[in-house]
C-alpha cells in the first residue's frame, strides 16, 4: 500500500511539473518567422551605415534630425521597409507628437507591422519590427493621452522607412531567404521557366 501511495504521489507530481512546464507555451504565442533572413554582411551591402544600425543592431537615430524634418515635410502616400520592401504606415496614420521621431497612431492595412516585448536598457517596452525581415523599427507607446484614433503612438526611426508618395510605385520586395529562392526558382523551372502572374 506504502508503494503504491508513493507511486501515486509521484505521478501526481510529475503531473504537476508537466503541467507547470506547458503553461508559458499555451501562453506565449509563438513569433512568427521573417521570411526574408539575410546574413549582416548580406546586409550591410545593401543598407547605409545608417539604415543597418538602426534596422539591424536595434539603434536609434538622433531625434529632430534631418530625416525628421523631411518626413515632416512628407504629404499623402506609403511608408515602407527601408530593408526589404514590405508596407508598413501610411501617411493617413501619421500625426505629430512632437517628440522628434516619426509617429503614427497604427501601422497600415497591410499589417506589416510585429510588435514584441522589449526588456532592454531596464524598462518593458514594446518594439515594433517589420513582420518580414525583422528589421528594427521602433517602438510603441500607449495611453499617453494622444488625441487619434488609438490613443498610441509608433516612434519610428525615420531611417527605417522609404517613403513613397501617393500615385508613386512601391519599391519591389526583396526577395526571400536563399532556401525559399531556391524553391521558388525550382517551381518556376518545372513549370516552363515561365513565372507565374500574379
Ligand atoms: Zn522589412
């Protein structure tokens, strides 16, 4: 009887740790993976010293700066990822805060925007990254007393943007990760050589 008490204590607890250890996975819903994943040589060749500190090392740029000052400037049209092409604001989300980095009170339609939490430099915070090739973009606040739609604010690096105004072409996406080049580029042989239209 002894044995058996112990063996079911035991299993109770193994329960328990088993449980104790699902827990955070059901809670924390996984990331959703770039599709564009580049080497940083791969991208320092095709962003400025700039452009690859702030979207790939997670920097920040000078506040009230140049690029500040032009997208101030900026009228009606599209913001997208300055690393792989991917829609993120519109100029209908912008609006001015006053804090010095580009604002907008929601990322655009196309939802390219991620949002993770960030413990860095000792506070919580939420970054924003581009969905698709996980470039830094900035952060977002919220309940700051804003008076737009959403009551939050997306402090942007403007470095981190290409701004495209209304009526102008979007810039072409960068392609995928080389493996999912190389698949993409094996279906389009077995079909002709022909890319399929879009
Ligand atoms: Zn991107």
């Amino acid at each position: 009887m002894k044995y058996r008490i112990a063996f079911l204590s035991a299993l109770a607890a193994s329960f328990c740790i088993a449980q104790a250890e699902d827990k955070p996975k059901t809670e924390t819903p996984a990331m959703p993976k770039p599709e564009v994943v580049k080497s940083d040589d791969e991208w320092k060749k095709l962003l400025s010293v700039e452009q690859y500190e702030v979207t790939r090392q997670r920097g920040t740029e000078r506040p009230n700066g140049a690029i500040y000052h032009e997208f101030e400037k900026q009228g009606e049209g599209t913001y997208y990822c300055v690393c792989c092409g991917a829609e993120l604001f519109t100029s209908k989300e912008k609006f001015h805060s006053g804090c010095g980095w580009p604002s907008f009170y929601d990322s655009s339609k196309a939802k390219g925007v991620l949002e993770k939490v960030d413990n860095g430099h000792g506070m919580k915070r939420i970054e924003t990254v581009c969905k698709r090739c996980d470039a830094h973009l900035g952060h977002v606040f919220e309940g700051e007393g804003f008076k737009t739609p959403t009551d939050r604010r997306f402090c942007i690096n403007g470095v981190a943007l290409k701004f495209v105004p209304k009526g102008g072409e979007a810039p072409k996406l960068l392609d995928l990760d080389s493996a999912a080049v190389q698949q993409k580029k094996d279906e389009v042989a077995k079909e002709g050589g022909v890319e399929p239209k879009k």
